[in-house]
C-alpha cells in the first residue's frame, strides 16, 4: 500500500485518517484499533483524544505514523508494531520470530491450571512430601504460556521448550523481566526433562501427545 497524501496535521485528523485506511482490513474494529496505534506510535496518553484532539503531528511523527499506518493495513499484527502483547493482564514482549499470544489461549491456560490443581489435590492425599507439578509448554515462542502458569502458580516448575533460537531469545527476554520458575530451553534439549511433568501445554496444533522417559501424556492445545 501507498500513502501518496498530505500526512495528517493533527492527532484527530491522524485518528481518522488510520481509521480509514484499516478499514477494508478490520471493519467496525478500525477506528478502536487505529485510536490504539496513533497513541502508542505517538507515545500519548488515551486521555489526549479528549483533551487535546487538535495537537498537531511535528514531521517526523507524520512519517512515524504514516509507515506504521501502512504496515498494519498490510496486515502486520499490531503488536509486532508496538513490540508488545497483554496477556492474562502481563505485559509480553513480541517480534515476528513468534506468533502473538490469542485471547482464546487464555482458555488453554485455564484448562492447564485446572488439571495441574486437580493433580496436586490428588496426589497431596497419597503423597503429602511429592515434589511439586511439572508442567512444560511445547512451542513456547514468546513464553506467554509458560511464564503465565508460572505467575499464577509460583510453586509448579515449567520448562518452556522450542525449537527456534530466535523465539527462545524472546521468550527468555519475557522470563527476565520478573521473578519466575521457568526453564527455557532448545527442543533439541528436552531429554533433560524428567518424566515427573504431569501437564502439558500448547497452543500449536503440530503437538498431539509429547513423551518423557518414563511418561507419555496429552497435551492441551488449541487448534
């Protein structure tokens, strides 16, 4: 796509423009989504729409905007503009050597928390001292999954594992930022996994069953 226009003057007109731009690509969702890349490619507050919509564009954020503009109505994600993706109400680190994490994955990590839950109940009754869950996340990418289960239940132990270095450098970039119990390796690496992990997780659908040295499990997923 190319912009041959004047670039927008002010914020209002940058709003609108972007909202007409990405609107053959996201319908209805257009102007909710080009309100967000003004702001973040602006760095403005949301506030500023209301306050100050008529704040003018200096040059170099016209031609900020007007490629961030023309890229996402391309089709790159947004996120992979922004360089960030929530998730589960965490801040996660995003670029295209990974896919960006879903809404619906959230389910997944739902279903994974329930099962681990369940098996800790179980086994605390027969096994009051077992060591604590293990649980992996095959195909980690930007370790969303993993590092998410790892924040909400601080006692499992994960090990995200992939294949690709370039998403394992993400996914440890996302690991860096807070304290967790998650282990990141290559796939090439995962015979270190022993075969006490019970629950397994992923949100590619190439993953069916995954099989340690002592145990072979289902896994999770979402297609």
């Amino acid at each position: 796509m190319t912009t041959t226009s004047k670039p927008a003057a002010t914020l209002a007109e940058a709003v609108a423009r972007a909202t007409g731009e990405l609107k053959p690509l996201l319908g209805d969702e257009a102007r909710r989504e080009a309100e967000t890349l003004v702001l973040t490619c602006l760095h403005l507050p949301r506030s500023v729409l209301i306050t100050d919509p008529a704040r003018p564009l200096d040059a170099a954020e016209a031609v900020r905007l007007e490629g961030w503009t023309e890229r996402r109505a391309d089709g790159e994600p947004l996120a992979y503009l922004t360089g960030e993706r929530e998730f589960w109400s965490l801040p996660f680190s995003v670029s295209p050597a990974v896919l960006v994490p879903r809404p619906e994955t959230e389910l997944l990590v739902e279903r994974a928390l329930q099962a681990g839950d369940a098996w800790c109940a179980a086994r605390r009754v027969t096994e009051p001292s077992a060591p604590a869950l293990e649980a992996l996340d095959l195909g980690t990418g930007s370790g969303a999954i993993a590092l998410t289960l790892a924040a909400a239940r601080p006692a499992w132990r994960l090990t995200a594992v992939d294949r690709s270095p370039e998403a394992l450098s993400v996914a440890r970039a996302n690991a860096a930022t807070g304290a967790n119990t998650v282990t990141i390796t290559n796939a090439a690496s995962n015979n270190n996994i022993n075969g006490n992990a019970v629950v397994a997780v992923t949100s590619s659908a190439q993953f069916r069953t995954y099989k340690t040295a002592t145990n072979t499990f289902a896994t999770y997923r979402i297609s």
